[in-house]
C-alpha cells in the first residue's frame, strides 16, 4: 500500500510525454490481446495466482523500474565508450606534443662544414 501511494504522488511529477505514451508498446497482436485481457479479467482459481492479481498494480511500478535501470545501463556504457575515447584523444595529443618537442630540438638548417 506504501509504494501504491508514492506511485500516486509520483504520478503527478510526471512529464506530459510520461503521461500520455505508453512505456512498452505491446508486441501482441489484437487477438492475443484479447485473449489476455480476458484471461487477467478472469477471477483466478490457484493461490499463487489469486497472490500475482494482489500484485497487477504494481505492473507500472516495475515497467518505470525497469525502463529506469535500462536508461542507466545505456548511460553507464555511453560513458565508458567516452571515457575510451578521450583516453585515445590524449595519447594522440601526447604523441604530438612529443613530435613538436623533438622537432624544435632539431635544428632547421645542417651545421656548416
């Protein structure tokens, strides 16, 4: 009942695009969506299922969690593919930093004979 209500007060911190677009768009097709409307809309006979309809509410608490821990996985590997380029990008500067070193210690014209 405490997350049902924080979900509640979470809802109204929503962004319109949150609101109004789904999180998964169904890879059902209207059939099987049928079906499963139907078949959640039954009242369940097993316990085990009577315990998981106690839980449909949570349904868009998990798909919020999940697309959460998706988001941070992506971010996670964009910044260690940016952390691998800027670490090629400075081994690329140090390399010619080091080759204008060198060319500054060597002199422009030969030494006369």
């Amino acid at each position: 009942q405490r997350i049902l209500r924080l979900a509640e007060m979470c809802r109204r911190l929503e962004t319109e695009e949150e609101k109004v677009l789904p999180f998964y768009p169904s890879s059902l097709a209207e059939r099987e969506q049928r079906d499963a409307r139907r078949i959640l809309a039954a009242t369940p006979n097993e316990p085990l299922a009577q315990a998981v309809q106690d839980y449909m509410g949570l349904e868009r608490f998990w798909q919020r969690f999940n697309k959460a821990k998706l988001e941070e996985k992506a971010l996670e590997r964009a910044r260690a593919a940016l952390a691998s380029r800027n670490r090629h990008l400075r081994e690329l500067l140090q390399q010619y930093l080091a080759g204008a070193a060198l060319s500054q210690k060597v002199p422009r014209d030969p030494p006369p004979l």
